[in-house]
C-alpha cells in the first residue's frame, strides 16, 4: 500500500459533512492554457501528428475540453484522442500512420494510479517503446505546465465558498492532475489551508479518492463532489453522493449559485432529488458525446 493512499483511508471525519472538490476548470480557469498551451502541443510533436496538426488540435481539445471526457486522466485522454484522429477522413487521406499504443492500453487495462510514478516503475523493468514514448510526453507536458502556468486565480467565489465549506465540512481536493501541481497552484494562491488533503492522480482515480476518503465514514446524503467534468459526476455517483456541477464556460454563474444556494441546500438536507435533478439536467446540455466532424 503507497503511503499517500493510505494517508487518504486513514482520513477521520472532524465535521459532519464532506465536501470533495476539483480542481482544473472547477476551481481554477486553468483547463484551456493547460490544454492549448502544454498537453496539445507535446501530443503533436511525439505522437508525430505534425502533419494534420490542425485536426490533431481540434481532436485533443473535443476530448479534453469540449465533451463528456473533459477531464479526464492524460493517459487516457491519449488513446482516445488516437482513436478518433485514425477514423477522421482528413488523417486517412494524407496517408499519416497513427501511432497505436498497444503498450500504454495494455498498462493502462491494470493499473488505476494512472501518473508518472507509476508508468516509471512500469518502464523500470518493461522496456516498451509505446511506455517510454508516453512517459517522455507526460514529462514534457509537466514541464510546460510548470513553465507556463501561472498567475491563474481561482473563479470568482471560490474562496468565499471554501470559508464556508469549512465551517461544516471536511474539504478534499479529488483530482486527476499530479499532486505536485495542485499543491504548487493552491499553494501560490492561499487556498491549500482550506482542504485537509490534496489528493491527485498519484493516488488513483477519482471515484477511489472518494471511497477512501468518504464512502462509509459520513453518510452519503452527506458527501458532496463539486466538479466540472462528466468523471467527477461518475466518481460522485459510484459513491452514493450527492454532486454539484460547475458548468463548462458558466463557471461564475456556477460558483454564484453554489454559493447563495446550494450549499446552504447541501448543509440544510434539501440538496438531493429534484434540486439535484433539475441540475444534473442542465450539465448535460453542455458537452457533447460524439464529434460534429
């Protein structure tokens, strides 16, 4: 057992209530930078997509930012992005051999702490190409999210919104960026006291961060997920508890009702059924399933 779950499992309850929280695109507006500015531009170069760059492009940011795998872990954001550029027409007609990455799915098929520590262990004693290929453009990207990133504050709210989760809750950062990174942007911008854990995607998925950190030590009507991605709903929904979208390009507005309403709703016990219900409904409407080409 790593140290940093079973930090995670031993997490007691001190409040009533929990309240898990993500962290790109739902606290910080720091989805588009990352993902124009860092992850595209390494997925271009070593996954060889030089040549039809434009819809390598426009691949990446519907499976990162405009559908319902926004969100997601990098790894598989990857092989998603390779399945759909090898059916586009534009790739095929150029004649651009699309890498496969049989090594990184078979990887990916057995294990759940799906970040660097782990694929380094895993290219430690299985020497594959497709491993080393990933795990070199995983660490590019973190480099250019260390280089690029900053100066990037949290949504207007949010920090009004943490004073008052604490008041009742026990706060959890539930999030698939490394843990590194999400320390480094609470930190620079005063926040990190407000959680009482940064868990990310060293210590597995989200739906895991939730089950050790919540499932069975507070009641379910009692944990909360706010989230900005379909996976964060997931994880919320395999865990019994209740979820609290914050809306893909209406975040302001998002981060305003949570906190003139529906965390007064979450704490006074009116927040499931249809309150939830009629918010589930609008996440929805926002992101897509299948691309427009």
């Amino acid at each position: 057992m790593s140290e940093p779950i079973q930090k995670l499992k031993e997490l007691d309850p001190t409040k009533e209530f929990f309240v898990g929280i993500d962290s790109d695109g739902c606290v910080f507006d720091s989805m588009e930078i990352k993902q124009k500015e860092c992850f595209c531009p390494q997925f271009v170069n070593h996954f060889d997509m030089q040549p039809v760059s434009k819809y390598a492009r426009e691949t990446w940011e519907f499976v990162n930012l405009y559908s319902k795998t926004r969100g997601c872990n990098r790894f598989l954001a990857v092989t998603h992005a390779l399945d759909l550029l090898s059916d586009r027409k534009e790739v095929k007609s150029r004649g651009v051999r699309v890498p496969q990455m049989g090594g990184l799915r078979e990887w990916i098929t057995r294990e759940t702490k799906l970040g660097n520590p782990a694929l380094e262990r895993e290219v430690a004693t299985n020497d594959n190409e497709d491993l080393n290929r990933a795990l070199r453009w995983s660490h590019e990207v973190n480099e250019a999210v260390a280089r690029i990133v900053r100066n990037v504050p949290p949504f207007p709210l949010v920090r009004e919104s943490l004073e008052k989760i604490v008041e009742k809750a026990d706060a959890v950062v539930v999030s698939q960026t490394p843990t590194e990174a999400l320390e480094r942007e609470w930190k620079e911008h005063g926040i990190e006291s407000f959680v009482r854990m940064i868990a990310g995607q060293e210590m597995g998925t989200k739906t895991e961060h939730l089950q050790y950190a919540a499932k069975d030590k507070y009641p379910s009507e009692k944990i909360l997920m706010v989230g900005d991605a379909p996976g964060d709903y997931k994880a919320a929904r395999a865990n019994n508890a209740l979820f609290f979208p914050i809306n893909p390009g209406h975040e302001e507005e998002s981060w305003k009702r949570f906190a003139d309403e529906a965390l007064d709703r979450f704490f006074a016990g009116s927040f499931a059924g249809d309150y939830q219900q009629k918010l589930l409904d609008e996440f929805e409407s926002y992101l897509p399933e299948k691309p427009s080409w």
